[in-house]
C-alpha cells in the first residue's frame, strides 16, 4: 500500500470523526473539533485524489467513512447490532477493497504539471 493509499485511510478516519461530531457535538469546543475534522478529511482526501483516480478515491473515502461510522456508532454510542446491517457493511468493505485492487497501479501516477 503506498502513502496515497494511506492517505485515503486518514482521511476515512477523519470523516469517522467529523460525522459522529455533527450528530454529538454540543458546545464551542466539540464543533470547533468538528469542522477541523471536516478540513483535514477533505483537504487529505483531494491530496491524494491528484495522484489517484479521484473516482475510486471518492468511492473509497466515502465507503470506509460509513462503514467506520456505522461501526462506531454501534462500538461506542449503543445503536442496535442487527446481522442485516453488519452485511451491508461487509458489503461496502468487500466493494472498497475490491476497487483498490482493480485499480490499476501505473494509472495512478499524475503527471507532474
């Protein structure tokens, strides 16, 4: 996995944050802790789209942010585990990890202009 790829995982777990902060956020200090999710998940995830197919980027950015929030959600604030949801977010993650293998590795490199 190379940096780029990293970077599309923080930028998930940046989004995990930000999300969960809209819901849960209720004073100056965790809606302050919410936007600077919100600029650094962005700010990552178009950082790493110049040197990936932003398409597959934005699908996997937005596939393990919602996996990662429905699994938070569940971990750390009591939503209900029901099988039918724990399918669906397999599902998502086999979609995620599916697009980062089929993407093909030399398409990745931009051009340097």
């Amino acid at each position: 996995m190379n940096v780029n790829w990293i970077a599309v995982l923080a930028a998930s777990v940046f989004e995990v944050l930000w999300v969960i902060g809209l819901k849960h956020a209720h004073d100056v200090w965790t809606w302050t802790g919410t936007v600077i999710a919100i600029l650094i998940s962005f700010y990552v995830m178009v950082m790493a789209g110049r040197k990936l197919p932003v398409g597959t980027v934005y699908a996997v950015f937005v596939g393990l942010g919602t996996a990662g929030t429905v699994l938070s959600e569940i971990l750390f604030f009591g939503e209900p585990v029901k099988p039918s949801k724990l399918f669906f977010v397999l599902l998502i993650l086999v979609g995620v990890i599916g697009l980062k293998f089929v993407t093909n590795e030399e398409a990745q490199k931009g051009d340097a202009s």
